[in-house]
C-alpha cells in the first residue's frame, strides 16, 4: 500500500518534469531558466551563451532576462579554480555584454 | 561624398600611408609571417624561448571564432595571459594541445607539462621556438601552395578557400564549444551589405558573423550604439581600431584597399 503511494507521487514528478507535459513554447525556459545546483553552472553558461548568434531575434524583455541570468552565475564562476575562473568569466562577459548590447539596439529604435 | 572627391582623397590618403610607412621602416611582413604571434610573458623569464604561435596553419583549420570565443584568446598579442598551468590544465593551448585529441585525424602534440626529461624537450621546442633552429612539421610554401593566391598579407586568398571548400575551418571543439543552432537559419538583417554614409564600403555581417561570432565584435570592437559611435575613420582603422583589429595583423591587411572600397584606386 504504502509503496504504490510513493510510486505514484514519484511517478507524478516524472510525468510533471517530463518535456512532454511541459509547454512547447521554449520561451518558457529562456525566460526563467531551469534549476540548476551549483556546480551546474556550466549546464546554465552554455544554455545561455550557445545564443548569442540569435541575439537579434530576441524580445528586450527576453534580453534582460539572458543578462540576469549571467549575473546569476557569474558568482558561481567567480568560485572557480585560477584558470576556469579566468577563462569563464571573460567567456560569461563577452556573451553577457553582447546580450547588452543588442537589448540597447533595440531599445534605440 | 562626391565620387571624384573621394578618389582624390584616396590617393592622397594612400600616399600619406606609403610615407609615413617608409618613415618608422615599417617593413611589410613576409607572407609565412604575417599573423604570425609571439608570446613572451613568461617564457624567457622561465628560461625558455619565446612561443611563436602562427595564424596561417591553426586558421586553415579552425575558425577565429573557436579560438577568439571558444578558447579565449584576447585580440591583442600578449594579452590573454596563458601560463604554462593554464595549458596544462587544458586550457587555451592545452585545449587542443594535450596529446590525446586530435584534427584532421592527427593526435595534437601535448603543450607544457612539469616533467623535464630530455625526450621532451623537442616537444617544448615546438612552440618554444623563437630563435631556436626548430624544422616545423608544416612548411609556409608547401603548406599554401595549392590555396588561391592573395594580393598582399599571407599571399592567399582565405575567403576563397574556405569558398571553394579546399580548406574547411572547423567551428566545434569537443568540451569546449557550445552546441549553437546553425546560423544559417537567420537572415542578414544587417544594415545593408554597405556601410551607411560611405556607400563604397563592402561589409558582409552574415560572413564576418560565420567566421568570428558576434560577441567578438560587440561591444569590444564596434560599441555602436552604446556611445552613438558609427563613424570611423581610415587613420584609426591603420591605428588597428575597429575594422582594424582583424585586418592589420591576421585578415587580408589594409593595402588592399579595393577589397573594402570596392571603387578602383586610379
């Protein structure tokens, strides 16, 4: 009895972090991103960075919400040993100031 | 700008370059050394020889933007601060140079490493090399001579190159490159293909996009709205500023003026 309670809760957090039953729309998760622990600061760095070439197709609203999320982790990169940090933070900041730099275009016009 | 204005500005500016070129003899870089880079912030100091890093073999083989965003070069000579650890740990040099991984079906020779022992001293010595009389694997001539050839800088044509497919930069470097969705599938929202306000300017956003990635160039070279700046001019791109960061030391360099100026120079 009490295992087929468990197995149904556990079943339920499947099917409910499951992509499937999630919204297609992947603004969804470029909005707020997903929860990552941190040493999964390196799941969240490429989710970001891997779009920049896509800078121009994104909302300002979109925009601030990817900077946000580089400040986020820039703590975390900050916590690195000498080499990761130096490499990834100056990696964070061309990705995060380009991210800046379009919102600004945009607002412009 | 008047059409006849502009050209007789051309001349006069060509000539202001040739002038003050032969001023600081300056010469011109031999074709194998132009892009050629070297890097002594520690290595003399640690009683090695200065490393001399080419651009003409690695860009054959990788485009800028793996290295200048991937890796994380800085743009500057000098300036990314690689230490021996750094490469070790297989960073910068070491994310290729670490023995095991390999391009074109060839393992990448290991970068700096502790151990001393004299077999590895020619390894050392392969980047170590300046002054040194180290026989590359990879010779400029033999190397570059079935590329198309180029007017001035390396003497070859890298856009047709990569064009015509004889060679094929690699974009992804395994543990290093983020996966991106092909850019492909985003127009060329660019500014027109010319410069506004000076309409014989070729600039191919979509090209320069492919080869070096955005964030190479924004902000860092071209800040562009930021500070309302869109105007430059041709002293500060010779001073190595905005198109000039690339194309003075590793892109076809500013002699050749028509590939930018699409208008004959007389």
């Amino acid at each position: 009895m009490k295992g087929s309670v468990i197995f149904s809760i556990l079943l339920g957090l499947i099917l409910f972090s499951s992509p499937v039953i999630q919204e297609p729309c992947s603004n969804v998760s470029m909005l707020y991103g997903t929860a990552y622990a941190e040493q999964d600061w390196k799941t969240e760095f490429d989710d970001i960075c891997g779009r920049t070439q896509d800078a121009m197709a994104y909302s300002p609203e979109e925009l601030r919400k990817l900077v946000e999320r580089c400040d986020k982790i820039k703590p975390l990169i900050e916590k690195l040993g000498e080499t990761e940090r130096k490499v990834y933070l100056r990696r964070l900041e061309m990705c995060r100031e380009l991210f800046v730099f379009t919102l600004e275009s945009k607002e412009k016009k | 700008m008047n059409r006849l204005l502009f050209g007789v500005i051309l001349v006069i500016v060509s000539a202001a370059m040739v002038s003050a070129q032969g001023g600081v003899k300056k010469k011109r870089p031999l074709p194998d050394e132009f892009g050629r880079v070297i890097i002594n912030n520690n290595s003399e100091k640690a009683g090695l020889a200065p490393v001399v890093f080419n651009h003409w073999l690695h860009r054959s083989k990788f485009t800028c933007r793996l290295c200048h965003v991937d890796v994380g070069f800085a743009m500057k000579a000098g300036t990314t601060g690689i230490k021996a650890a750094d490469n070790a740990r297989g960073f910068y040099c070491g994310s290729c140079h670490n023995g095991k991984k390999s391009a074109d079906n060839v393992q990448m020779f290991e970068a700096c490493s502790k151990t001393a022992v004299p077999a590895d001293k020619t390894r050392c010595m392969r980047c170590h090399s300046l002054g040194k009389n180290v026989t590359p694997k990879y010779d400029f001539a033999e190397f570059t001579a079935g590329l198309p050839k180029g007017r001035f800088g390396n003497g070859i044509d890298w856009e047709k190159a990569e064009e015509t497919g004889v060679i094929k930069p690699v974009d992804y470097l395994e543990g290093v490159s983020i996966k991106r969705k092909a850019i492909t599938a985003q127009k060329d929202f660019a500014l027109s293909p010319k410069l506004e306000g000076m309409p014989e300017i070729i600039f191919s956003h979509k090209k320069h996009t492919l080869w070096n990635g955005c964030e190479l160039c924004h902000p860092e070279i071209f800040v562009g709205v930021k500070k309302g700046t869109t105007k430059y001019s041709m002293v500060e791109i010779f001073d190595g500023k905005y198109c000039g960061v690339c194309h003075v030391s590793v892109a076809f360099p500013l002699t050749d003026c028509q590939r930018c100026h699409t208008k004959q120079v007389q």
